[in-house]
C-alpha cells in the first residue's frame, strides 16, 4: 500500500523528528548518567539518578517507541517496503532491539531511583553510585547514530524478496 | 553452429535458458552480522562468566558496590 504524497510526507517528518530526538534524548541522559558518576555531592547525584528514571519514562519509551511505529509506517506506505532492502531491515532490527533494551532497562532505572530516594538503605549503599546508566546510554547512543547514518546512505543491497518483486514489476511492465 | 540455448544434452532433454539470479548478501551485511554476532558472544561471556548470570545494574563492572572507607562510595554509605 502506497501513502498518498502529503500523509507520506507526514510520517516522514514524524519518523525523521521523534528518530532524531531519541538519539538527543540519550545523549541528555548520557550527560545526566556521566554526571551522577563523577559529582562529588551526594545529593546531586541522588537528584540525577531519580530524574534518570523520569526521562526515561517520559521523554526516552515515547520517543522510541513513535520511532518504531512511524518507521513502521514509513516502509510499508513507501516503495521502500519492510523486508526489500538490506538497510531498511537492519535499521528496523536496531529500533525492536533498542526499545526492547529500553522497557527492559526500566526496571534498573527504578531500583536506582528508589535508591537514590531512601538514603541509609542497604541498597543505597551497595547500588550507588553505578555507572550502569552511562554505559547502557553510552552503547544506545551508538547504536542509533549506526540507525541515523543507515538512513541517510541508504547502503545498496536487496533480499531475494525484494528481487523477486523487482522482477515481477519489470516483467508487468 | 548450434544455439546453446536449443541444444540438447546426451540424453536429449533440452537445457533451459538461464534464469537471472538473485544477488546475494551485500558485504557491509555480513562484515556487520558478523561484529554483532561477535559482540553477542562477548556478552554473553561477560554475563557468564564475570556477572554470574543475572541482570542488575552495574553487572559490567560499573557498580562501585562495596563500601569501602574512601572515595564516593563512602560518602554514599554515610549519606
């Protein structure tokens, strides 16, 4: 199914802007993640782990997960389609794989900001301060640059399904 | 001269025309199944071997973990 010129246009700026803001948004919460480990001042740092776990549930799962359905969306309305060319398949892997991380990783968030918000428990102690958020960011923020740069060189490469359709519409024509 | 497209085999049967081929995996795809498929390994042998199989944080070696008399951790432990 193709999306009509303007609906295309659309989801292409849906997809290209909550994409992009989810790569800044790891970066800010690489930033927080970095300064937690290195602050001197123990109350700053409970402060940056509890509003890690905020951006994580407000600004990091929407923003991933609009990516993925708006790329979703994105391959099937356009010639493009899902599983036709080797790129579109790889960047869609690194979206399930990353948001999946992401929901996963929610849970360690909250330990963490439960932590950082009881002072003088024995989880405090033995969880703080981690350097598990910097490094779990460090690795997202990698991974969807690859998803960015995939995007935009578009490598050359079809699959056998894509081919077939390739040649069915060359042979129509 | 004979056609080889027309031309028959000892048997007689006639050889089919070649069909065009779909091409295969680009290289970019297998250098990068390949660095994912090692780094999966390396996770795994982390997992196993050094964080006992169970996901906390800090089980790639970043917790700070044992309070120790210096450093941030004490200040941590003092809080």
């Amino acid at each position: 199914m193709q999306l009509p010129p303007s609906l295309r246009r659309a989801a292409l700026t849906v997809h290209v802007v909550t994409s992009v803001g989810w790569l800044g948004a790891v970066a800010a919460f690489l930033a927080l993640a970095v300064a937690a480990v290195l602050s001197d001042d123990t109350g700053t740092a409970r402060a940056l782990y509890i509003a890690m776990e905020v951006m994580g549930l407000a600004v990091l799962v929407p923003l991933s997960l609009a990516s993925f359905v708006s790329g979703l969306v994105q391959s099937l309305g356009t010639t493009w389609g899902l599983l036709r060319h080797y790129w579109v398949i790889a960047k869609l892997s690194i979206s399930v794989v990353a948001t999946g991380v992401l929901l996963l990783y929610l849970s360690t968030l909250r330990v963490l900001a439960d932590a950082a918000a009881s002072p003088g428990l024995a989880d405090d102690r033995a969880l703080l301060p981690s350097t598990s958020p910097v490094l779990h960011s460090a690795a997202a923020f990698f991974v969807l640059l690859g998803a960015a740069a995939l995007s935009i060189y578009k490598p050359k490469g079809v699959t056998r399904r894509g081919w077939r359709q390739q040649q069915r519409r060359t042979t129509a024509v | 001269m004979t056609d080889p497209d027309r031309a028959g085999d000892a048997t007689g049967s006639e050889v089919k025309p070649e069909l065009p081929q779909p091409p295969g995996m680009p290289r970019w795809v297998k250098i990068t199944l390949l660095a994912v498929g090692l780094l999966v390994l390396i996770l795994i042998a982390t997992a196993v071997f050094a964080g006992g199989g169970s996901h906390r944080p800090g089980m790639h070696g970043g917790l700070a973990g044992v309070p120790s008399s210096s450093g941030t951790n004490a200040s941590y432990a003092t809080a």
